[in-house]
C-alpha cells in the first residue's frame, strides 16, 4: 500500500533499536527521509547505514540525549523542518510507590511528558504554516491499564495524554494530525529489561519469566517492532487525516476492555 508520504521528512526520537527503530524501519519504507537519534553513536550510525541501504531514503543521524534540552536543542538545529515527528525516549525505571520521591517524578516528567511537549512546540507550528503534518507519541498500555511497578511511567504518560488531547484538536484545522500510540509489551531490551527483574525476583529464568507474561496475553506472545511500525507508518500517511488525538492501543488483546 502507497502511504502517499513518499519524499516527506521525519523526525523519529530515540530510534537506534525496539519501538523507535521500527517505526523509523516503516517510514523508510514508505521512501520517507529521516532523521534519526539515540544517545549511543555506534548502534545508531548502524542503524542509519542499514536503513540509507535498505530504503535508500536519507538518513541522518544525531547522538545526544532527547530528555535534555541540549540534546533537544542539537536534534532540532539538523532537523530543520520536518513533515512528522515521532516522539519517544527511554522509559523510566520500575519500582516501589513508597520510595519515589519529588525528583524522581521530574526526571520521569522531563523524559516522558515535558520532552514530546517541546518538541512538539518547537516543530508543530511549521508543520501548520505548511498546512501537512504529523505527529505520533510513543506513550504505553499503562496510561490505560496502569502497571503498578511503572508508576513513574504512568504517570508522566498520562500527562502527556491529557496535553495531547487538548492539543491534537486546536491544531487539527491546519492539517496537523497528532495521535498516540500505547505499546503493550513487545520484544525490545526495555522487554527483556522488565523480564530480568521479574526473573531475579521470583529465582526462575528469563524465558521462564517471558513465557509468564506471554501466557496473559490473549495473541499468546509479544508484539514486534515492525508491527508497531507499522501501525506509527499509518498513522504518518495520507489516510489517517480524520483521526485526531487518538489512543492506539497495541497490546495482543492484554486490555480486557469493551471499548
Ligand atoms: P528500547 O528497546 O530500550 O530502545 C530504546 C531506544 O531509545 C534505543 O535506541 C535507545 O538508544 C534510545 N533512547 C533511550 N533513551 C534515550 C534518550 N534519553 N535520548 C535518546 N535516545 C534514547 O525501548 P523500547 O522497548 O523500544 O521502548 C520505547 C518506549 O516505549 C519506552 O519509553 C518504553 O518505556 C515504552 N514502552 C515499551 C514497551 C515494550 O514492551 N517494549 C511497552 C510499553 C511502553 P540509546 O540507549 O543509545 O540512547
């Protein structure tokens, strides 16, 4: 299928490896030209090669911190203007409600809330003077099914949900269209990260741990990048211009809701 975003450019966060990386896979795919970023630089200008050779779209690649407004402030002076801005960083860390303290809370909100916002702010109101854009959130199944040990994650996705909301539909009319989409889990480091706690935790294996949570999936297994990546991909295209402010859940049918 012809996305009709062929020659657009992309700006995808955090995007050297899992969830970032396959949507920056999808949009390549789609003949878009990215510009790509991680804090590594090693596995990110590999990951820039394998897409300039796969895709042959354009790809630039910029190592820095997107949760600090430096490495803001760099990703945003090679990005120029973009057509799409896929918003993602790393999540925060598990634990207990009892030990977090205030600035645990405003580093989650610095990286999970207060960053898309920026770069939203800084790149939304071009995509309007050119009447095109898209904008598509990395948030987590947890803004609508919290995960108790992810408070931190909770929290500052719920947020960014609210902002998005608002937002999404003041800036629909100028053909900018901003949605979120929420991973449940899927085969990425984040995944086996979570796993190896749960694992050390309760004295059995990875894979042991992996197939428990496998098991209360109702698609039986975790989700792929390139599935996200695709969905993000769509959500990027032509088709999705009457979709405003939307919360795509991912989850293999984990949320055991109606609606
Ligand atoms: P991942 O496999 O750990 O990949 C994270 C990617 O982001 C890497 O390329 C990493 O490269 C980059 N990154 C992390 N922090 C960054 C920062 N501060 N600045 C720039 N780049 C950064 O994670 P993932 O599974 O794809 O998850 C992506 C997001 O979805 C996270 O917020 C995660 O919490 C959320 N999520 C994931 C799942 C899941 O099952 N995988 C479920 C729900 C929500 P560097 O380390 O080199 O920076």
């Amino acid at each position: 299928m012809d996305l009709g975003i062929t020659g657009k450019r992309a700006l995808v966060c955090a995007s050297s490896k899992g969830l970032g990386r396959g949507c920056a896979e999808a949009l390549a795919e789609a003949g878009v030209d990215l510009v790509i970023n991680a804090r590594s630089e090693g596995p990110l200008q590999e990951t820039a090669q394998a897409l300039r050779d796969t895709y042959g779209v354009e790809v630039t690649a910029v190592a820095a911190d997107i949760t600090t407004e430096e490495g803001r402030a760099q990703v945003l002076k090679a990005a120029g203007d973009v057509d799409i801005l896929v918003n993602n960083a790393g999540g925060p860390p598990p634990g207990m409600w009892t030990d977090w303290e205030r600035e645990d809370f405003i580093k989650a909100l610095d990286a999970n809330m207060l960053t898309p916002i920026a770069l939203i702010k800084a790149l939304v109101p071009g995509m309007m003077d050119r009447g095109w854009g898209r904008v598509v959130n990395i948030t987590s199944q947890s803004v609508k099914s919290p995960i108790a040990v992810l408070g931190l994650s909770n929290s500052a996705r719920a947020g960014l949900t609210g902002y998005v909301a608002g937002t999404s539909r003041q800036v629909a009319g100028k053909g900018v269209v901003m949605n979120n989409l929420l991973p449940g889990i899927h085969a990425t480091d984040r995944a086996t990260s979570l796993d190896t706690g749960v694992a050390e935790k309760e004295g059995i294996t990875l894979e042991e741990a992996a197939a428990q949570r496998a098991a209360g999936i109702p698609a039986g297994r975790y989700g792929t990048a390139q599935e996200f990546g695709a969905t993000c991909a769509f959500l990027c295209s032509q088709y999705a211009g009457y979709m405003i402010g939307q919360n795509v859940l991912l989850d293999g049918g984990a949320l055991n809701a109606t609606m």
